[in-house]
C-alpha cells in the first residue's frame, strides 16, 4: 500500500510535540507550522494552579504534613525497608496542591537527599509538569507509596507496602487534591486495590476512596500513567503519557499548553 504521506506528517508531529513537552531539548527534525495555521501566541500562566483555601486551612494541613512526617514516618520501623535506608523520604509540594503524583518508592538520590522524585526520573517529572503541564513543581504535591528506598530500587513487596502506604492514604486525606496521577503499576494497583497492569489502567479515570475501603465514603478522581523511569526506557511512549496528561488539565479546567 501506498503511504499516506499527511498520516505520517501528523503521527510524527504528535510523537515530537510530546517529546518536546515531556524534557526533550531537540527535536530530529524541525516541523513546520501547517499554512492554515494562526500565528501562536504567548501562553499566560495557567489560573488556579492550587485549590482557594484560606490562610487558616492551609496552616492546618501544613502542620498535619509536618506532624505525620517527624511524629511517624521519619522514625518508623514497620517493615525491613527501615533497616538500610538513609533518610524517609515523606514528599514535598504545596498542601494546597490540586494534584499530587504518586511514585512508587525512593531511589538512590531521593534516599541520599530525602526529597522525592529528584534523581533523572525525577528531572523528567518535572518536565512533564512544567513544561507539559504548565504548572510550577512547587504548585503540585510528589510522594511515594513506600517512604524508604527498597534494595537496589526493586518493587516493594506486598508487606513493605501493606506497612507504609496508611501514610500515604493520610497524605490525601489531609491534602485533598481534586486529581491523583498515578505514576506506574505499583503506585496504581495500590491506590486501586487492582492486580490489573498499567497498560490496561492508563489512559481513563478510575475512582480512588479516600476511606481506604472501595466503595465506602467520598473519591477522587485518579489517572495512571506510566512512571517517568520507564518513559526513560521507553521513550516511544512519551505521546501516552501525555495524552493522559492532557485528561488531566481538562479535568481541572486547566489550559493545554502547546510546544515552544
């Protein structure tokens, strides 16, 4: 068969666009704006970038964050993961954030530093949020399910998991975001109470509960994506994981920023 040539300008357009937005610096061609096109202006920043709370409000669930982190989890010894850590890693972000990213644990960097998300995952992160979201890091909250780094940055284990992740469940609740993003197969099978693999979970929202019991008390809206680690990997897959970042901003009424 004859190839479509418009099919295939289309198709790399949209994989460069969302590799330009999720942390690539060059791009292996440069694409041409289509002549129909209007010239593109400047995006202003995004407006209600963090939930309206008062002062008051976001004392209180900065003081719940801080108290939850040295009262319980920078001294916990739930499970063996305790044994060779360097630091917790609790999370960091705004209290007020409307969206928090869930990773499934610390790596070397994050064990070494005690911030989450700050080793190449976590760089690529950042692109994803800032400059394929548009939204300042500090204005999102980042955690992990499991608060210590597992051996040799495996998956944690059922238990590990089963110990730490009542800390994580009390991170939403004291939060509140309006959006959870999911990032891989543990973080996601977690939050879900779900064996079901990344692939089949991504791309659609799926309810979270905040009670911890499905089907019991208020939800959020949770997307899973694929974790930053595999786009790496992976990086053909970049243009899903921005398809679902795109759900995303819609769900909160947030503009879609276009490449630069």
């Amino acid at each position: 068969m004859p190839i479509d040539l418009d099919e295939l300008r289309a198709a790399l357009r949209i994989r460069f666009e969302a590799d330009l937005l999720l942390g690539a610096r060059a791009l292996p061609i440069a694409a041409a704006p289509s002549a129909a096109a209007a010239p593109m202006k400047a995006t202003p920043a995004p407006p209600h970038r963090v939930a309206a709370i008062n002062p008051q409000e976001l004392a209180q669930r900065s003081a719940a964050l801080e108290t939850l982190d040295t009262s319980s989890v920078r001294g916990c010894t739930r499970c063996r993961l305790c044994e060779h850590r360097s630091r917790t890693v609790f999370g960091q972000g705004s209290p007020a954030a409307r969206i928090v990213f869930v990773g499934e644990g610390p790596g070397a960097e994050e064990d070494r530093t005690g911030l989450a998300f700050v080793g190449r995952a976590g760089e690529l992160l950042t692109a994803m949020i800032e400059r394929g979201m548009g939204i300042p890091r500090d204005d999102v909250y980042i955690c992990n399910v499991v608060k210590c780094r597992p051996p040799d940055n495996r998956t944690p284990m059922p238990d590990e998991i089963a110990a730490c992740s009542p800390y994580l469940f009390e991170q939403l609740r004291i939060i509140q975001p309006e959006v959870i993003v999911a990032l891989g197969a543990p973080a996601a099978q977690t939050l879900l109470g779900t064996r079901e693999g990344i692939g089949r979970l991504r791309g659609r929202f799926h309810d979270f509960y905040l009670s911890g019991t499905p089907m019991v008390g208020p939800t959020i809206p949770l997307m899973p994506t694929f974790h930053p680690a595999y786009l790496l990997r992976s990086p053909g897959e970049k243009a899903k994981a921005w398809e679902d970042l795109k759900l995303v901003l819609t769900r909160l009424g947030l503009p879609i920023p276009r490449s630069r």
